[in-house]
C-alpha cells in the first residue's frame, strides 16, 4: 500500500511498471474485494426466504443464478470496471468525489469562501476534457446549475444522501458478514443451543473488530490480501467441485431466458426475492472508493481476473448442488455451508469469519474517509481525525464514529437475529447509493466529459431502470428490516444540513460584520494600540477584510502582537494541495504595519501538520512573500485584496533558503498517573536567519528580521469563540435549526483551532455572539 502515491503520480503518464501494477493489484484484494467477496454466504438464503418455492424442474434455482451472473457483470464489471472508474477525481473515488469534480467544472459548489485563486491550482481541472462549445447542451446545463441555487442545493442533497447511505452500509454490512459467517455452526449443534450461541459470537467478534480500529488498518494490513485470496480460492474450487459431481449442465442457466421463466412463474414473489438477490452486488462501490489507494488499472486486472471469476463459479456450485437437493429448503433455508463438503465444513468456517473481518474492515475503513471528507467541506461536524500510519496515504481512524457504528452494528444485529432482516436493511442502502452514483455520472459525462447528452441519458436509463427495479423491490420490504437504513440516512442527513446550514450563516454573518481595511488605515502609522513581542495568529474563515473578532478584541485589549497575521486555514474541493501551491500571503495595510494575511488551502484528503511544523512552515511563506518584494503596500479597498495581490508560496519542505537549524529540545511532563513517573517530550525548535543577499532591499531585510525576532519570541494563537442565536421574528423552523440543532452539534464537536493544533497555552479565546 505504499506504492499508491507513486501509482497516483506516474498514471497520468502512464509509465506505471507492470510489477507495481500487479503488486497494487494483489493489495486490493484485500481493501476493496473484502466485502463483495463474502456475498455467496447470504445472497441464496435470502433469495429463497421470499418462499418462491424449489420446484423438481428446478425453474427457481435456475432462474435465480441466472439474475445473478447478469448482476454481477452488468453492474460491477460493465458499470463500475469499465465506466464509473473513469470519473476519478485526480485519482481519488467515491459519491462525494464525483460531486467535488461538479464542484470545479461548473461554480455548482456551496463552499461560502472560494476564490479565483483556487482555479490556478494544479490540481483544479487536471482531467478535464476540455470546454465544451457556447452553443452546446453541456454549456446549456452547466448555465441551468449555476444559475439556479435550488438545482445547486438539489445536487449537494443527492451528494450528501449516498453518503449517509454509505454510512448505513458501515452499520449493516459488518453485521450481515460476521452475522452470516458465524451461521455456519447451526450444522454441528442443535438448533436450540445454536441460537444461544450465534448472537453472542457475531457480537464478540463485532466488539473486537471495532476495538482493533485504533490500531489501524496497516498494522494487520498485509493479513487482508492472502485472506481474500484463500476464500476466493475456496469458494471457487468448493463452486467447481460441486458443478462437476452434481450437476455440470447448470451452465445452461447462465441463459437470460431463466429469468424470464423465473418472473413469469413466480410473479410478485420473484420481484420480491431481487432484493436479495441485490446483495450479490454489495462491495461494487468500494471499486470506486478505493481508488484513492490504487490505481483503476490495478483494480480492474483484480476484479476481471480473479473476483469477478471466483464469484461466478460459487454461485453456480450453489446452485448445481441445489438442484440436487431439494430437501435443503426446510433444513437450513438455501445458507451457504451446507453446500460444502462435510470435511471441509470448519475449516471453511474459519476462513469465512476471518474473510467477513476483512470484508467489514474495509467498508468501516471507508466510512471514515468519506466522513473525513465531509467535515472538510463543512457538511458533517468537525470530528478528530488520527491518522493511523504515515506512509499509507488515506488510512484514518475516527473515534467518536468507530464507537458509534459499533454500538449501532450490535444494535441491529442483536435486534435483527435474522439475516432476512439485515439483507433487507443493507440492499435499500447499497442500492440507494448505487442510484446516486449513476445520477451524478449521467452529470459529470455531460459537464466533465463533454459527451452526447443522449449518453448521458442512456446511461442513466440503462443502469438506473435496472437499479430502480432492485429498489423498488427493497422498498416493499420497509417494516421487515428495510426502515433502519433510511432512519440512519434521515438522522445523518438532517446532522448534515444542519451544519452545513449554520456554517453558512455564521460565515455570511462574519461577511457582514467585517471591518474594512480602510478603518485600520484610519487609524495612521502608529495604529493607535500598545505593540507587543512575537507574533499573534489571528484565526479566521474571511479570505478578505478583517474580521470582526479582532476589533471586538482590541476594543477590550488595546494591544496586539509586533507581527499580525490574519489566517485563514480553507478546504477547497480537489483531494490533495500541492506543497508549493498551500499558501497564499499578501499584506494588509502599508509594510510598516507588519500586518499579512495568510491562507493556508488544503484538499480534502490533505494531512494536517502539528503545531511546530505548521508554524514553521507559516513563517517561512511570510519570509518568503517579503524576499520576493511582493508589493510595499496594498490598496485600502477590501476588493483589491481580493485580486491578484496575494502570492501562492510554498511551505518550508520546497524551499530551505531561511533554515539554519533545528535544535533539539527536551520538555519533562510529569505523567498524570504518577507524579514521581516523568514523560520526555522531544521537539525540534527551527531557527532562522535572514539570509545576505544583495537582491533584497533593506526595507526587506529590516522586515525579515523582526519576522525572526518575533518567531523568536513565540507564536500566540487568537481564535473566536461564537455563539449562535436567530434574531427576533425568525420562522419556528430556523430557531430550531440554528439555536437547538446547530448549537447543540457546534458544543459537542470539535473546536475550530483542532485545524491548527493550537496549544493551549498559547491560545486566546475570544467570545462573540451572532445573530443570524
């Protein structure tokens, strides 16, 4: 897995080697195949718990392979392998990466402060098709989204709701996996002691899956491959064997005339059964969402040449073993082990717990990323995000949601005990996420691609219509199980517009409220308040003008630091930032003020630095905004600000012209279990030095060194504290939203300074109240 950079960086030159290609290959396996793979333990059972019958002609059995191979290969190898995968953005996957490649080919975003600045990234529009012509109906579409704010809000809903479906899946699949692995022991015990021991089991196995999170996915990573390759290796001989002693003639079935027999003889009872036969297709969009680890030709050598493959071959043993066996209907309900051979029975049941591990690993693993995702583009409260290895690109761990999902996981599985139930839960939220995708694709192959509107069209009707008909068939199932995804998409989609609301207003609210520059200008050279050593931090979401949490605190406190910088710390809607391109620094007044403002943009699958390194880095794009000589001052007019005279610096990793030294410093902490125990901290403390240049000026160099000086003295971070209230006559429903809803999620989440790892000895608060 750490490869992946390399492969995201050469792909788009295509000089990927066929070693690492292959080598990428066999790590998905197991990361992204855990999860469909295990589908052959669950999909017949609940199939044939619709009570559509096993007749001698074998009609049903035949019928139902039939629906599944053609499943298989329309919507995870035709949809996903060979179109879907296409739509990365810049290597990146998943529902909310197609809405954030939206975001940047047409303005359809709702990011409150984006700039003109952030369509020069090198990353903004590096797969682009090119433009479409004025005249063309992608032009005329991407002008229907732009001008229409509800069109916009009507895409971010359908963007926000497969996410929450996603996270349904993170509760439903590791439920329905270890829940249909652990069945296995119902054919060595009693019916009466099996029921006292499946649930308990599902559930220890469940606890320590969740428990093991914070340990992170690459400190058992290298097990997850050669595990999914032993089960596809067993589900496929275990497949061939049963075809060849029971029936080798069960290819035939592979014939789409088996469905039509298949509807036509059972009729409701069979549209009812595709809701389990949906489940053969679960795992078809971590494809997608992991191709921020691989690349799309590693995943689809993995799919076409051994997933794809495999699956085929247990189903069809399934079901040649089946058709032999028509007895089996009231015994054990169509479940996967009594298609195994007696003497291979627990070793295969050891192998599928450990495959459902891998498989329920993967999609938790992808629940935090795109969470993660979310709360960067200020649409889920900010959450702690630990980064569980640093070499692994992507890998994350969550707290707050890794113990939510579990108590939720224990929930359904000890409310549910039936896998009846938890298919039917967990095919309305595959399915519904499926339908978002191919809603955002027929989009994006307009507005992105460029294409014909009719294959837009096409493609939304072909896949749509075949996953309209799975959901309709998962709706009827509502009170049997189907309910609990669409409560948990209505929880989590009302947390979702909430913030994203309040955070609009509260970002509207600081626009108004800005105090413009021309008022600080007012004040003449000397500014008119006491100037104290180092250099003060004051956080903001404004990239223009100065916020109103700063006259509020020179008003109580008339001081502020020799070197002031405003800072902005901003999410824009591509994946990663390049190091060169992060900073964006300008002035704020006339040089002598030392007053800059600073934005800090990053991706958002970007990596946040400690506290050290993001100072470091931040002083470094100062000084070398001011070795540039970068203008002497800037116009009094806020909109000048907002023009070409910020300058996009790199950070300190690109440019070591300031670095002198970094000294080691030890700090001793006293342990707070024992006071006689003592921590040592070790820290690295840069120090700088102007360096002597004949092409800086001495205004510079005087500047330089007080920048240095400053640092020297210590960075003080400066960061508002707001509370939100509706203002009097508001409408019932926004005094629900903002003084209830947004308040209670804003108390219960993380603070604004965990984006700059403040420490708090170096912090200030300062509290002001908005009404919005």
């Amino acid at each position: 897995m750490d490869l992946e950079r390399g492969i995201l960086q050469n792909s788009s030159k295509g000089k990927e080697s066929w070693k690492t290609v292959l080598t990428l290959a066999y790590q998905s396996l197991g990361v992204v195949y855990g999860e469909i793979s295990t589908s052959p333990l669950y999909v017949y059972r609940n199939t044939f718990a619709e009570d559509i019958g096993h007749s001698e002609t074998n009609e049903e059995i035949y019928g139902v392979l039939s629906l599944v191979f053609w499943t298989l290969t329309l919507v995870p190898l035709v949809k996903y392998v060979f179109i879907v995968l296409k739509a990365d953005d810049n290597g990146e996957g998943g529902t909310f990466a197609l809405y954030s490649l939206l975001c940047r080919h047409a303005k359809v975003g709702l990011l409150p402060n984006c700039q003109l600045a952030d369509e020069e990234l090198s990353e903004y529009k590096k797969n682009s098709c090119g433009v479409a012509a004025e005249r063309s109906l992608a032009s005329t579409l991407k002008t229907l989204l732009e001008r229409h704010k509800v069109l916009q809000r009507i895409l971010l809903v359908l963007a926000l709701l497969g996410t929450c479906m996603v996270i349904g899946v993170g509760v439903l699949k590791p439920a329905i996996s270890v829940f249909s692995a652990v069945s296995g022991l119902e054919l060595s015990m009693s019916k009466e002691h099996h029921r006292y021991v499946e649930v308990p089991s599902a559930c220890i196995i469940l606890i320590g899956l969740f428990a093991l999170q914070r340990y992170g996915t690459n400190r058992v990573g290298f097990l997850f491959a050669p595990i999914v390759c032993v089960w596809l290796f067993c589900i496929s001989a275990i497949g061939l064997y049963n075809i060849i002693y029971w029936n080798p003639h069960v290819y035939k079935a592979l014939s789409p005339y088996y469905v039509f027999q298949f509807l036509k003889k059972t009729r409701r009872g069979g549209w009812m059964a595709l809701g389990g036969i949906l489940l053969c297709i679960t795992g078809s969009e971590a494809m997608f969402a992991g191709l921020g680890h691989f690349s799309q030709l590693s995943i689809k050598i993995a799919f076409t040449s051994l997933v794809y493959p495999s699956l085929v071959l247990a189903y069809m043993g399934q079901a040649a073993y089946f058709s032999r066996h028509h007895d089996v209907e009231q015994e054990y309900h169509f479940g996967f082990y009594v298609s195994v051979p007696e003497k291979l029975r627990w070793p295969v049941l050891v192998i599928a717990i450990l495959a459902a591990v891998v498989g329920s690993q993967s999609i938790i693993t992808g629940t935090f990323s795109i969470i993660r995702q979310c709360s960067a583009l200020s649409c889920f409260p900010r959450v702690k995000v630990v980064h569980t290895s640093s070499k692994i690109h992507g890998q994350v761990y969550i707290p707050e949601i890794n113990w939510l999902l579990m108590l939720l996981c224990l929930a359904v599985t000890v409310g549910f005990r039936d896998t009846k139930l938890m298919g039917n839960a967990s095919g309305l939220a595959v399915v519904s996420v499926m339908l978002v995708t191919s809603c955002l694709m027929s989009v994006v192959i307009v507005i992105c691609w460029h294409k014909n509107v009719l294959l837009a069209v096409g493609f939304v009707l072909f896949f749509g219509s075949i996953e309209a008909l799975f959901f309709s068939a998962s709706v009827m199932k509502f009170f049997e199980g189907a309910w609990v995804p669409v409560a948990l998409a209505f929880v989590f989609l009302s947390v979702m517009c909430v913030w994203h609301y309040g955070t609009l207003k509260k970002y509207e609210f600081d626009v108004q409220n800005k105090v413009s520059i021309s008022w600080l200008l007012s004040l003449g050279p000397s500014l008119g308040f006491a100037r104290v050593r180092g250099i003060g931090l004051v956080h903001t979401e404004l990239v223009s003008g100065i916020p109103a949490i700063f006259s509020h605190f020179v008003t109580n406190l008339p001081a502020f630091h020799q070197v002031l910088v405003f800072l902005c710390i901003k999410h824009v809607p591509v994946p990663h930032v390049r190091a060169e391109e992060r900073f964006l620094v300008g002035r704020v007044g006339p040089r002598d003020f030392r007053i800059y403002r600073c934005i800090v943009r990053y991706g958002y699958h970007d990596v946040h630095k400690d506290d050290n390194e993001f100072e470091k880095d931040l002083v470094c794009s100062i000084a070398k905004f001011i070795q540039a000589g970068s203008g002497g001052s800037n116009s009094s007019n806020d909109e000048a600000e907002k023009g070409g005279n910020m300058t996009v610096v790199g950070s300190c990793s690109t440019s070591h012209s300031l670095l002198v030294s970094e000294k080691d410093e030890v700090d001793v902490e006293l342990d707070e279990s024992s006071e006689s125990e003592k921590v040592m901290k070790r820290k690295k403390r840069v120090r700088f030095i102007v360096p002597e240049s004949s092409k800086i000026d001495t205004a510079a160099i005087e500047e330089l060194k007080e920048l240095m000086e400053a640092r020297e003295v210590g960075v003080a971070y400066i960061l508002g504290q707001s509370y939100m209230r509706v203002k009097a006559g508001s409408s019932m429903l926004k005094k629900l939203v903002i003084n209830f809803g947004y308040e209670f999620l804003r108390k219960n989440s993380r603070e604004p300074s965990s984006l700059l790892c403040a420490p708090h000895a170096s912090s200030l608060e300062v509290g002001m109240m908005y009404h919005v």
